[in-house]
C-alpha cells in the first residue's frame, strides 16, 4: 500500500548517514527511553508497510519525547479473557497520531511472522487503522495473531520486528505501576527513536512491496 510507505527521498538521505546494518533487509532502531535502552530489528521483506511505516515516523523524529504508556500483564491487570504481555507506545501527538494516513494490515496469515516474546507489532483498533502507535510483546501471545482471539475479527496484529538488545528493559517497563487502566503511572519517556542503519530500498519513494 503506497500510504504505507515513505513518500520523500529524505528518508534516504537521512539513513544514509547511519552506520552500514548488518541485514540490509533488518534495519535497527534504538529507542532511548528513561527505562533503558531498547533496540528493535525490522523485518523490511516479510513486513514492508509496517516496516516502512515505522521508519518514516523514526527518522522523522515523531516518536521523540512520546512513551510506553500502556502495560497489559498477563492475568494480573486485564479482565480481557484473552490475556497478553504487552506494553504499547506512541507519539506525543497519542495512540491514536491522525498526522498520515493508516497503513493496511498485514496480517502473520500472509507474513508467517508470530508474536513471540521480543516481537515489535502495530496497535490498532479495526483492520487497516494503524499509524503510529506500536507494542513489544515480552512473553510468547499467539492469541495476537490471525486467528487469534485477542481481536474479535480474529484477523490479528501486524508483527514487522523483534527486539534484539533491551529485553529486559521492556519486561521492566511491564512490571511499573498501573492504573485499573492499563495506563503506566507515571509512563515511560521516550527520549528519542533513532535508524542505526539505512533504510531499505523498499521504502524509498515509489517503490512498493
């Protein structure tokens, strides 16, 4: 979906000027937060609109000084009969960034993608509504993917990463305090999103997955 990718060749202007990635196709980003430090890794082939999507708002810096906001503990603070671990970010602007357009589902029907511990996915509310706002998984949920029961369309989350430094920091995040909300008291600061390598060539302008 062309909305879903980076519409301006600053994105490679930009990421160029990272450091070379060790998988062209797993771009990293490191996100400072006051917790720590976590570094996810995208997977641009399985999960290029997601994958896309995500860098523009990186590279960008949209995601500088917003948050982990949400915690969803696994049976302790959920009344959801589907539980999950999880905890959920997004940019200052909110959860719910109207600022571009939402970005089409991609579905681990058709990724092969599953939300393990460590997997990086986009929130949403109904198909095809996501935008900026996104989640790190710290425990193994299949019920997050298609077909899973979390959702009740059953067509699960868009999974497009995985964590490889900072686990640990994200479970630390998950186990702050809470409202009856799920809402983070006080939320984890986002210093800032940074792209450690360039961006692949399937999010330059006019390219399309």
């Amino acid at each position: 979906m062309k909305a879903g990718l980076i519409a301006t060749a600053a994105l490679l202007t930009l990421a160029g000027c990272a450091t070379t990635a060790l998988d062209p196709q797993r771009p990293r980003v490191a996100l400072d937060t006051s917790a720590g430090r976590i570094v996810v890794a995208l997977d641009a082939v399985a999960a290029p609109i997601s994958s896309c999507n995500f860098i523009g708002y990186v590279v960008f810096g949209d995601y500088d000084g917003g948050s982990f906001f949400r915690t969803v503990v696994r049976a302790t603070n959920t009344a959801n009969p589907n539980p999950i671990d999880v905890i959920q970010a997004a940019t200052p602007r909110g959860s719910d960034d109207a600022s571009r357009p939402p970005i089409a589902l991609e579905r681990t029907r058709d990724t092969g993608l599953r939300h393990l511990a460590g997997t990086v996915s986009m929130a949403r509310d109904g198909p095809d509504t996501a935008t900026s706002s996104f989640f790190i998984v710290t425990q193994d949920t299949p019920s997050l993917d298609y077909g899973g029961a979390r959702n009740p369309d059953g067509q699960g989350f868009a999974a497009f990463g995985s964590v490889v430094e900072g686990l640990d920091v994200a479970r630390r995040i998950q186990g702050m305090p809470a409202d009856a909300d799920e809402r983070l008291t006080p939320p984890v600061a986002i210093r800032s999103a940074r792209l450690l390598d360039p961006a692949p060539a399937v999010c330059s302008p006019g390219a399309r997955p």
